[in-house]
C-alpha cells in the first residue's frame, strides 16, 4: 500500500517513527525533533566564547593564600664542609686519616705504631709514649732525674743524700751543696761519695766538709782520703794541722783540721764559728773554729 507524502508527515508528527525528513529543505514552521540519531562528528565544535575564571582549584580550597610580600632567598643552599684544611693560619684544621693537625702541621702522634711521632713542646717519643723527662732513649720517671755522662750514657737516678738512701750496689754521689744521686750499680763517676759520718765511708776514708773556692767549709759531707790539710782528717801517725787549723772533733764524731775564728764574719756564708768540743792535738776543747752549716 502507498502512502502519500502527506501520510509520512503525519506518522512523524504523531509518533516519531523514523528519522526527521528535511522536505525539501523548505523552513515548515514546525520544530525539528531529535530522534536520536547522533550529531556528526565531524562537525565544527561550537565557540562558546571566553573561559571563565571559576576560582581556586579543588586541592586549593581551605589553604591560606601565599604570602609573597616578603623576600625569597633564590640563591644556592649553603653546604657545611667542615674546619677546612691544617695550616699554620688555621690550626685546628683537617688532616688525612691517623693523622693530627699540631701547629698547623698534620703529623703523626707519638704511639706504639708510630715510636718516632709528634710530641709536645719539650717532650720526645720514646718507646710510643711522649716523654716529659728524656734521657737519651730512658724517659725518667718516679722522681728520677736524668744525669750524666755516667761513663759514655746519661741515666735517669734517684737523689739521695747518703749511700743508704740507694740500692744494692749502689752509692750516694754528691752534686751541689747538698743534693746527691745514686749511682746506678757497675758505673763510675768522678763525683765523690756524701755520707753523714765515717762509717757511710769505705776504704778508710773519713767524713768531712766540701771545700769551697775561698777555702772555707760547706756542705754536702763528702768521703776522703785523710790528710793533714785544711779540713781533711788527721790522723795522729800522720803529722799535724798546719798554721791557723786545729784537729777537732764536733758532736757527731766527724774529725778534720778546722780554722780558728772569732767570729761568723770569719767563716763566711756558709759556714759558723762554733765551739767543737772536742780536740785532737795542742788547742784547747774550748777553741772556735769554722765549721759548715
């Protein structure tokens, strides 16, 4: 069965049975109804005219506004490279591993690995501790100090004041007015033996006062040999003192030819003029004569 152009139109109308039909491209008056068929896409997409600022983003939303009315550090970060390098204007500097940065030196200290190593001012390494009292390769310690040539070596000693202040084998040397060391034992020195009496003595020396450079008495008491000369021991077989010296004895038994005096003016610094007590040949016990202090 036919239908006329009229019958399709109408189907349209009512019921929207089909696809819209363009009769003829002829403006109808009546609206153009969608069916549903898609637009083409290949089709202009429509200028909708200017973009809209809506805002903030989503993410922005709550967050206080940037303050950029202050500065803005935009140059490079600075990195801590620590106390440079060891030198003499900078004495506390870096040096290479097992190494210390000593008067603006990096050096070696003084240990056990390194037995040669940096000490402090006036100390030496010896044997990988640094040393405050050196003595050749000895380092002195203990109270010890060191002295010598003893022989061919110096030696770190004891100070004594008589031979019992020391060890076996060894003796009290005199040094100074009234110091002394210890000899160390199987040694020699051209120092003299202190002692107290006759009997810190051996070989049949005597206990007697050091004579100083103007003759008269002074400390420390040394062994010598006897003689009948100014403060040495005279022995009776031996002879007499000589002009001027008495033999005398004092209290603690030491005996030697002593000068007369009447005064502590006559005996000068280091010795008194005192009364002895005892007398060994022709003055009386009463007699005063220099002795050391």
């Amino acid at each position: 069965m036919r239908f006329g152009a009229w019958s399709v139109f109408a189907c349209l109308w009512t019921i929207g049975c089909g696809a819209s039909v363009d009769p003829g491209g002829a403006d109808s008056g009546l609206p153009i109804v969608d069916v549903g068929v898609e637009m083409d896409r290949g089709m202009p997409t429509p200028d909708l005219g200017p973009s809209i600022d809506v805002g903030r983003e989503p993410e922005d939303v709550g967050r206080p506004p940037e303050d950029v009315s202050g500065p803005r550090d935009t140059g490079p970060i600075a990195v801590d490279t620590g106390p440079g390098i060891c030198s003499a204007s900078n004495p506390g500097g870096q040096c290479p591993p097992g190494q210390s940065c000593m008067a603006g030196l990096c050096v070696s200290p003084c240990s056990p690995s390194s037995p040669s190593g940096y000490c402090p001012a006036r100390q030496r390494c010896i044997a990988g501790s640094c040393c405050a009292s050196p003595c050749d390769s000895r380092c002195c310690t203990g109270g010890t100090s060191c002295v010598g040539p003893i022989g061919s070596a110096n030696y770190c000693v004891a100070p004594c004041r008589v031979s019992s202040d020391c060890g076996a084998g060894s003796w009290c040397a005199a040094i100074g007015d009234d110091d002394g060391f210890c000899v160390p034992p199987g040694t020699s020195v051209g120092s003299p033996r202190r002692c107290n009496i006759d009997s810190d003595c051996t070989g049949g020396q005597a206990c007697t006062p050091t004579i100083g450079s103007d003759g008269l008495p002074r400390r420390p008491f040394i062994c010598t040999d006897p003689a009948c000369t100014p403060y040495r021991q005279c022995r009776g077989v031996l002879g007499s003192c000589p002009n001027g010296y008495c033999n005398l004895c004092g209290t603690s038994g030491r005996c030697y030819c002593a000068q007369v005096c009447t005064s502590d003016a006559m005996c000068g610094t280091s010795a008194s003029c005192i009364v002895f007590g005892t007398s060994r040949g022709s003055c009386p016990n009463t007699q005063t004569a220099c002795a050391a202090r």
